[in-house]
C-alpha cells in the first residue's frame, strides 16, 4: 500500500477548517454517490447527506460496510475516526433493510478526495510515495499454549511501507496489551517486533484481537490501524471428566437384548473438533461381574443390554466403572473414570402361590358377616406393589354367595367371611375352590413359560344351632275378589321351624293391617274378613294389600313375612261424573263430559251416554270415543242454570242416573263467569234464621244497651274535682300538633278559672284572629288567685283579678284585652331580665309555643303563672278514664 505525501500538520489543519466543503450529489434511488472531501477527515466530520426515502421508505435498520463511517436516520454521514483518503477513491456501502415487508436496498457511496493546494514536505525528498499492503498486512500469527520460553518470546513483526520517507514509530493495543490481561504483549516501537511475555492458557484466551499503529513523531498517521490476530496453539493439557461422578440408570428386568439403558457424557475442556478432544468410551469393570450384561459404545457413549436374563430376583442392581479417554482413545490420551448404577425395575414374573394345599374350616349356622379363615399367600416380586399384592377369587362352591374373600391390605392375606347364612340342615360343608393372582398382569420372562393360577381348596364345616321359626318366601301372594264379604277365612302365611321342618307350635300375630281388613288365627296363621273387601280402597295398590305377620316359637324366636292379598276386580262402583258444569258461550255453546270408573280397565269404558226425554228439548248428547262426550245446547239459552238428567253405563251394563247442574254464562272461561239472570239469583240456596237466632241477637242488643246505659250513669255522677279549671276553649280539647284550622278568638272563648283552692297546669289553644287560616299554638300555666310573675315594681304579687278589679264572686270570665294586658308587659319583663342574668335562671319560666313533640321534658311546668314546684292533690288523676289521659299528661310532670 503507498503512502501519499501530506503537508505538515498546521497547514493541513487550516486547511481542513476554511477548505471543507461538503457536495451532496442528488441521483437516483438506489444508485451510487459521489461526494468529494478533503483528504484528511478529522473525526465526527459531515462528510455529506443522502436521501434515503428515495430509496426505501422507513428502514428500520441503516448500516455501514465501513466502520470508519457511521450514518444517521436524516441521511447525514459522519466519520468515526480520523481518515486520510489518497489519491484514489474510496468507497462504501449503505444497506437499508425494512424488516415489516422484508425488503433490503443497497446505496454506494464514493469518496473521491481533493488536492492539497500547498501541501509542505516533511522531508527534503519530493518524491510521491505509494502504499504497499505487502507490508502491513501480514498473516495471522499463533503462539502454544503452556509454552515454555523463553520470554519475552518473538511473536511477529509488523513494518509501514512509509517508513522509506518517514521516521516511523510503532505502537500495539487491544486484550493482552492495555486491557486483560495486561502487559502480555509488547512492541518494540523502532522494529515493530512484538514479544510475549508469559506463557498462556488456550481455556482462558482462544485468540487475542489487537491493532497496530504506525506514525511518525509529530503523531501523523501515514497508515491505517493494522489488524492484528494472534492465535493461541491447543495443548492437550485436559483430561476429560464425566459430568456426574455418579450417575443412575434403570432398565426393566427380563428386557430384551440391545435394549437401551442410557448414555453418558463426558466433557474436554481442550479446543473442540480436535484430537485432544476425540473421546472414546469402555467399561472397566461390572460388579457382580458375571455374568456380562452391559455393553457401551465407545463414540457416543449408549450402555446397552447383552443379554435376556436381567432378574431382579437375583440381581436388582449393577455397578458399571466407566472410562473416557481423549485422543481416540490412544494409550497416550488423558483419561478419566466414574460409577454408573443400573438399577433393573420390578416386572411382575413370579406369580404368588398358597403356603398351604388346602385349608378346614367351620361356622355356626345362621352366622354372617364373621370371619372364618385367612390364607397367606408367597410371592417373590417387589412387595407392596401391584406386582405382588395378590387378589383372591373363589372359583367353586359359592353358587349362592354364602362367601366373600377380599385382601387384607397390610398382611397380604385372604380373608374369607359368611356373608349369607348357611342352613345346617341344608349342608353340612361347603368346600370352595379359591384362587389368586396378582393386581398387576403376569409378565412373561425369557426363559419361562406362562403359569397357570395357583389355587388351593376350602372345606367349611357348618355347625349346628337351635335356631328360630323360617318365613320362606318372605313374602306370600294370595288371590281373593273384589266385594269379598266380612267374616270368611282365608289362607293365611306358614312359617316353619328348621329344626322339625314343620309349623307346630309357632303363634302368629299381626304386624301391619292398615285398614284393620283381617284377623289372624293365633294358631294356623290363616285370615278372617272383618270388612268387605273393596279394590277401590285407598289402601290399596296395584290391586294389592298388604298385612305383615310374625311368627314366634316357644322360646320366643320370630320371624317376619309379608302375605299379599291381590284383589280382583268386580264391577260395583258404576261410572262417575262431576256434577256441575259450565258452558261459556263466547267461547263455545258445548260441554265435554269425562265421567271416571273407579272399577278396573276391564270394568269400565267404553261407556254409554243417554239423555233424558225431559232434557231432549234443550239439549243434544253426542258421544265421542267411549269414554266422553258432548253436551250441546240445540239453541242459545238464556244465561242461566239448568238441570239435566244423563244415564251412563259402562262396558258391562252398570248404569247410574246424574242429574247435571249445567251453568250457562256469558264468559269466556268459567273462572269468568257471571250469571245475570234472575232465575239465577233464586236457585241461590237462601240464608233463613231461625228463631232462636233472633232470640239471641233481640237479647244480646238489649244487653250491650244496658251496658252503655250503666256507664253512662257512671260517668255523669262522677264528680269535677276542683283542681280542672274551666276549659278555656268551650270544653274542647285541642291537641297540640293539629294542622287543622283553628276557631276565632273571641272574647267569649277565654274563660280563666276562679277556684284559688288548686292549682294545676292547662293548655290552652288560642286561635289567630280575622280567620285568615293561619294558626298559632301556645300553652299557658295559669294560677286562679296566686301571683304569676313578680312585680319588679311593688314586690308583690299581682294576678289577674287585681289587675282587672274584680272579686271572688265574678264568673271568670275575661276578654281578650284584658288577657292581653296582663301578659304583655310581664312577659316584656321576663325577657329583659333573662338578657340580665348570666347563668339564665329566668329564662325556665316564661311562656312556650307548644311545639315539643318528644318526650315530657324534665323542667316541668313552663308556665309563668305559679310557683308551685310540687304536685299536690293529684290523685284524682289514678282514676281519670282513657278519654282524659291525653289533658292528665299535661298536668304531670314527665
């Protein structure tokens, strides 16, 4: 590569500020660029823009083929580094990928460079020189790992064309140099010979990447950055290892030959796909070692079976030492060992088999759910598996399920138990036939045949026991008719006694005769009608009633049976029918006759429907399938009740007369029907009182009269005691929370009491006055003859009577001015001391609105009229009627 000559660094640098333009070449999409620049780009230079749109719409990728540029998403490329650019051109790709629609443009970039006006020579020579690649691009150079020296040690030497005009200085960078690991390699700046310093580890560094400088001693670079590869040598300095110094495999017994146990693996840390890393695999040693079950393959390491006969019974686990070595397995290779253990699963191939040939047993007669024999059974598979558990099954001997065997889940055993009595004197034995296998299917081995089921025999000896009567068959069907009449036999239930195989003396009695149809004889059991027996009872069920019946024997030993007596039909009940019905002649002018035969299917329908000849006139009856019919009116008729005689007869001739109330309406379903007429009205059943009736309604009025009368009585002698006042409101309580209208004041309606003997509170209602229907409610404690508010002025008490001037003889009656007269100025009074005192004392005794609605408050009388703090005289109050207890509530304190 030739060096070009360059002007010293000042002037290139004036240059390079006032001299660089940028030319953005606008072409095509897609085609090349050419752009000229001066010769020396500093770096982070514009070196120009390209239109990338133009290209390719929104790439999401932009990249450089030169790393010395770089170029951003507007299109703008700058330098990375410094760059000198010769005399040539230079050139560059830019690649534009859209990764959405998988498109990819390419756009080339030439850089062509601009002559130097006034270069200055760094030298005396004015000779131009060019750059060799010769030179400074050398091959890449190795070194051995592990290498011995000696060190420092010659790795490769790099030299610049340049240095022919120039004094050039060598430099190197990268891992090794100033960065990890450092100070491992160095350049001599003079020669550009690099050296080692120390030995290396491949493991560690496969290859070190470092770059060499060449410049002069002013810092001018003539060359570019120089590549530099060193590659580390392998050594075998590795042995290989197993990745599990114990592994685990498990293979089934009895598999067959070549079956896969596993495989192993080894690991080389020396550089791969090499000898060093070249593994091959054997097996050393096998414990028990004979016979040889196991084989491996030396390249990838597969253990395999060799043999058929793999028996866990004998053998349930092997030990393989395993050996890698790499090298391909040449005795000089390095090498490793580890353990493998095989461990052979359980098959189920020993089946299980009795301890014992057969077994003798016995149970007493009539016994169940006991237990009478448990058998052990020996089995060499895997215990507590499906492949040994065992499962019992009797084979003969137990036609009538006398016998069930199950297994006992924690000993393995067959326990035989007596499920259903046994009957002595049916059997004296039993013998069984009992077999077993196991819970999981046999598997068959290489070198066996497949067995037969193991079984075995079981004699059961029944004993003998005094036992109580038999109800055989617990329930006993006998045949009687419909109607059957009172007081005739019947065959009842027999029990017998097993041990005399006959009913002597057994006793009979009834359990369960819901309608109390029969007696039983105590001593044969047979049965006697109480009641004539009726198929159509509700007692009765599919034509079947039920008694139950037990007998007892002498010692008191029963047994229950169930005797059924099936009733056939006889044809007493004939059909019936609903007495009333409607027709709704909106709707339509006819009636559906459904008439219902208690009697059997065989004694009832098809039925027969005839009409009365009274009834003909009106009415039509048509018959419809055999079991109803039509009642059709032959004209309106009026809206009305009717009567009308219908015959019906069933299959078999039984016929009965109803007389029909057939209601005609003007409605469209009978819920809705509403007779108008009159003659309706009067088929109406009516209400007629008899005479004692009216007797006791005469004489309970004149006793509730007399009541009335007494207490009127009563209540007029009761005496006013003094303590009322006069009402002030004409004798007509108010309430005090009335939304009504109140009357207008006048001065006839304020009446204030005269007694001075009591004193009491009354509540007194004032209207407003001109009657413009707004009303006002105000409650008034007044004293008749004491003092009701102080006088500030004269210290004394002053009342109403002295204020108006009159005497104990007057008639009480005052107008409203002179009320009005009395109170205003005291009240005025009232207020003006409650703004005086502090703590309020005045303010509990004035006058208030009437407008509490809750509970009796706690001050007690709020009137301003008496000083009385308690209630004296008020016992009158125990004896007030109800009609008094609202005015006594507002005389008591609360």
């Amino acid at each position: 590569m030739a060096v070009a000559s360059a002007a010293p660094g000042s002037i290139f640098c004036k240059q390079l500020l006032f001299s660089l333009l940028v030319f953005i070449l606008l072409c095509d999409a897609c085609q090349k660029i050419y752009l000229r620049v001066p010769s020396h780009l500093k770096a982070e230079t514009l070196v120009g823009k390209v239109n990338l749109e133009e290209c390719l719409k929104s790439p999401s990728l932009i990249l450089s083929s030169d790393p010395a540029f770089r170029i951003l998403e507007d299109g703008s490329i700058y330098t990375t580094r410094d760059l000198i650019l010769s005399s040539e051109r230079k050139s560059f790709s830019i690649f534009l990928s859209d990764g959405e629609r998988q498109e990819q443009q390419e756009i080339k970039v030439v850089l062509s460079a601009r002559e130097n006006k006034a270069p200055k020579k760094r030298h005396t020579k004015d000779t131009a020189l060019k750059r060799s690649k010769r030179r400074w691009a050398p091959i890449p150079a190795s070194l051995m790992e592990n290498s011995l020296g000696p060190f420092p040690q010659h790795v490769q030497q790099i030299q610049s064309d340049a240095a022919q005009n120039y004094t050039i200085f060598y430099s190197i960078s990268g891992p090794g140099v100033d960065k990890e690991p450092f100070n491992l390699f160095y350049i001599e700046k003079d020669t550009g010979d690099i050296f080692c310093t120390r030995s290396i580890d491949r493991e560690k560094y496969e290859q070190f990447a470092l770059y060499g400088y060449a410049t002069t001693a002013d810092g001018y670079a003539p060359e570019y950055p120089l590549p530099l590869i060193i590659k580390i040598e392998d050594d075998n300095d590795n042995a290989p290892y197993f990745e599990h110094k114990m592994t685990i495999f498990t293979v089934p017994e009895n598999c067959r030959s070549g079956t896969s146990v596993g495989q192993v693996s080894a690991t080389d840390l020396d550089e791969p796909d090499t000898l060093h890393t070249r593994l091959k695999y054997k097996i050393l040693q096998q414990i028990p070692d004979h016979p040889k079950h196991f084989s491996i393959h030396p390249d990838t390491g597969v253990i395999t079976t060799t043999t058929p006969f793999l028996d866990r019974e004998k053998c349930d686990t092997y030990q393989l030492i395993m050996e890698v070595r790499d090298m391909g397995g040449q005795p000089f290779g390095l090498f490793n060992t580890g353990t493998i253990t095989i461990s052979l699963e359980d098959e189920n191939d020993n089946p299980p088999s009795f301890t014992e040939t057969s077994y003798v047993t016995e149970v007493e007669e009539n016994r169940i759910d006991v237990e009478i024999l448990r058998m052990k059974v020996q089995d060499q598979d895997l215990p507590n598996t499906p492949h040994s558990k065992a499962v019992y099954t009797i084979l003969q001997g137990n036609e009538n399920g006398n016998f069930k065997i199950s297994t006992d889940p924690n000993t393995n055993e067959g326990v035989l138990c007596v499920v259903k009595p046994l009957n002595y004197e049916v059997n004296r034995q039993v013998i069984l036939k009992v077999g077993v296998v196991n819970e999981a299917q046999f598997s068959k081995a290489a070198n066996s045949q497949t067995p037969t089921m193991c079984t075995t025999t079981v004699t059961v000896k029944i004993i003998d026991s005094d036992e109580g009567p038999e109800c055989h068959p617990p329930v006993k069907v006998i045949q009687s008719q419909d109607g059957f009449p009172a007081g005739q036999e019947l065959l009842g239930y027999k029990a017998l006694d097993p041990e005399t195989a006959s009913g002597e003396g057994l006793r009979y009695q009834k359990l369960g005769d819901e309608d109390n149809w029969f007696e039983i004889n105590e001593h044969t059991g047979d049965l006697r009608t109480l009641k004539v027996l009726d198929r159509e009872s509700k007692f009765v069920k599919n034509n079947q009633y039920n008694i139950s019946v037990v007998a007892v024997d002498a010692v008191g030993r029963s047994c229950t049976g169930t005797l059924v007596v099936h009733l056939d039909d006889y044809n007493d009940h004939p059909p019936q029918i609903d007495k009333e019905v409607t027709i709704c002649q909106n709707n339509e002018d006819f009636a559906v006759l459904k008439p219902v035969d208690p009697d059997g299917p065989e004694n009832g329908p098809p039925f027969q429907f005839f009409l009365d000849n009274s009834a003909s006139k009106n009415w039509n009856l048509e018959r419809k399938d055999g079991k109803t019919a039509i009642l059709r009116q032959r004209q309106n008729l009026e809206y009305d009740y009717y009567s009308v005689p219908i015959k019906i007869k069933d299959r078999h001739g039984l016929v009965a007369t109803h007389v029909l109330t057939v209601r005609v309406c003007d409605c469209s379903t009978p819920s809705e029907c509403r007779t108008n007429s009159k003659s309706a009205r009067d088929v109406r059943p009516n209400v007629i009182l008899g005479r004692w009736a009216i007797l006791a309604m005469v004489l309970g009025s004149v006793l509730l009269l007399c009541i009335l009368f007494t207490c009127f009585c009563v209540t007029a002698k009761r005496t006013v005691k003094k303590c009322f006042p006069e009402d002030i409101a004409q004798q007509n309580l108010i309430v005090s929370n009335t939304e009504g209208p109140g009357e207008e004041v006048t001065e006839a309606n304020i009446r204030l009491p005269m007694q001075t003997s009591n004193i009491c509170d009354t509540s007194m209602s004032v209207g407003t006055v001109g009657g413009q229907g707004i009303k006002t409610q105000q409650s008034f404690e007044m004293v008749k003859g004491g003092y009701t508010l102080d006088s500030s002025k004269g210290g004394g008490h002053q009342t109403l009577e002295s204020v108006k001037g009159v005497g104990q003889g007057d008639t009480g009656r005052y107008a409203y001015t002179d009320w009005q007269s009395f109170t205003q100025p005291r009240l005025g009074e009232k207020v003006y001391l409650c703004g005086q005192d502090e703590e309020h004392k005045h303010c509990e005794d004035y006058i208030r609105s009437y407008n509490y609605e809750g509970k009796g408050s706690l001050a007690g009388s709020v009137g301003c009229c008496s000083d009385r703090q308690e209630e004296e005289g008020l016992e009158f109050l125990d004896q007030l009627e109800p009609k008094f207890r609202t005015l006594a509530k507002t005389c008591v304190k609360k």
